[in-house]
C-alpha cells in the first residue's frame, strides 16, 4: 500500500476542500505516514491525524456554532479570543497530546513573542491547532505554558519542512489561490494585506514537496465562509481526482 507525507495550507474554512482530497487518496488506496498543517490546514490535519474519518471530521464542523464560541476581545486589542471555543473543542474531540495521535502531526505555530516558527509534535491537540489559526488581529494570541502564539501561516503557510527527514514522497494541498479584486475597505484591504504576506509563505513548502496542486476554486470564497463546507468538501475531492496519474508516476514510478 503506497504511502505519503501530507502537508495543508492556512486558508480558514476553505481548508475543509482538503478533506475532500484526502477522501480521494484514501479511495486510491493510498496511507498517509504523516501529516503537517498550518492555520485551518492544522485542525484538518490535527483532526485526520487523532483517526477520525473525513466524513465524521466534515458533519462534525458543520455541526459546530463556530460563531457562538468566539468572544469579542476589542478591549484587549483584536476582535476574538479563542478561550470558549478551546474549552467546546476539547468537549468534542477530547484533551489528547500531539505525540499520542494515531498519525504524526506537525502543527505549525509562531511564538508570537520570538516570531520563530515551531513545528509541535507534541502539546494539548486542540490547544495547538487553535494557536495555529489565531490570526493576529482578528484572534488573539493564545496562551500555552507561559507562551504565546500565533497564526503558523505567518511562517509557514505550507509546512513541508517538518516531512523532509521522512522517507514518503510528500504531497502538499494550498486553498490559498493568488485573487486579483479587493474591495474598497479597511477589513478588505488588512485581508488582502494579510493574504499576500501568506500567499508568498507558501512558495518554500511549494519548492520542497514532491507533488504540489492548489485548489483554484476556493480564491472565490472567505475564510470564514461557513455556509458552503459540502461544496468545499467535493471540489476538493474532484480537484485531487485530476491529479490520478501524477499521483500514480509519482507513487509507482
């Protein structure tokens, strides 16, 4: 049975057309020894990695009233704090160590006082997975053993780099499309900041997979579009589906 190392990009809600890919390799048989995240692309991974399924992780998250556990925060600074949310993620998927999990997994963060990346194999799972999506100022930093951190994708947006001492050939997923039209807004325009600074993080991870594909369609999506996680799911799935026999000469070959 073919094996890969797997790394997924940051791209908030977007990222869940990963789980559509991810189905698709599993159709083809194909195990994955290991996987890495940054941003939304780290609760994916840290999701997958812990063992559970693409559909149970995928009806899970559509189940959850993201919204509702994210408290205002404007007197501290930014807009949200993860505080409730982590407490709610811990009640459903439990409190579990990194270095436990069925699969390994590299959860990209920055220590936000340092801002050195960390590639955590180890630490609370659902801790680290927010901490990897707290995007400075729209969440805040969140805290964990005397450190804060921060959005991985600041970084690393496409963490190859931890998979590199594996022996499996590493495939890497990027829902972060390169997008031309910005609307005339403070938020719009500290988006698209934001995004050209992630945009360009992606091209080392791109360099050093052995495979690398981007899901185009989602540049037409927000990052906190909640509403369209069954669509995200199949193009991600189709997308993958186009690359059968890059999958196959690089798998076979």
């Amino acid at each position: 049975m073919p094996k890969i190392a797997l790394a997924l990009s940051g791209g908030g809600s977007r990222c869940i057309s990963q789980l559509g890919a991810i189905k698709y390799f599993e159709e083809l048989g194909i195990t994955i020894s290991a996987i890495s995240g940054a941003s939304g692309g780290a609760i994916i991974a840290g999701l997958y990695a812990s063992g559970l399924g693409v559909e149970n992780i995928l009806e899970t998250l559509k189940d959850i009233d993201f919204k509702k556990h994210l408290k205002y925060n404007l007197t501290n600074g930014t807009l949200y704090k993860y505080d409730s949310a982590i407490v709610k993620f811990q009640e459903i998927f439990s409190k579990v160590d990194i270095s436990k999990l069925d699969i390994p997994f590299y959860c990209c963060v920055v220590d936000y006082e340092s801002g050195k990346v960390e590639y955590r194999d180890s630490g609370d799972l659902v801790t680290m997975m927010l901490a990897s999506s707290a995007l400075v100022p729209y969440f805040a930093p969140v805290a964990y053993n005397g450190k804060l951190y921060v959005d991985g994708g600041f970084c690393d947006n496409l963490p190859v780099i931890p998979l590199k001492d594996i022996s499996d050939k590493v495939i890497a997923i990027n829902v972060n499309p390169f997008f031309t039209s910005v609307k005339n807004s403070f938020l719009s325009h500290l988006s698209r900041s934001m995004f050209i600074m992630l945009n360009h993080n992606i091209n080392v991870g791109k360099d050093k997979a052995d495979l690398y594909f981007e899901i185009e369609e989602m540049g037409r999506y927000s990052i906190f579009d909640l509403k369209n996680f069954d669509y995200f799911f199949e193009t991600g799935y189709e997308k993958a589906k186009k690359y059968e026999r890059e999958l196959n000469e690089l798998l076979y070959t």
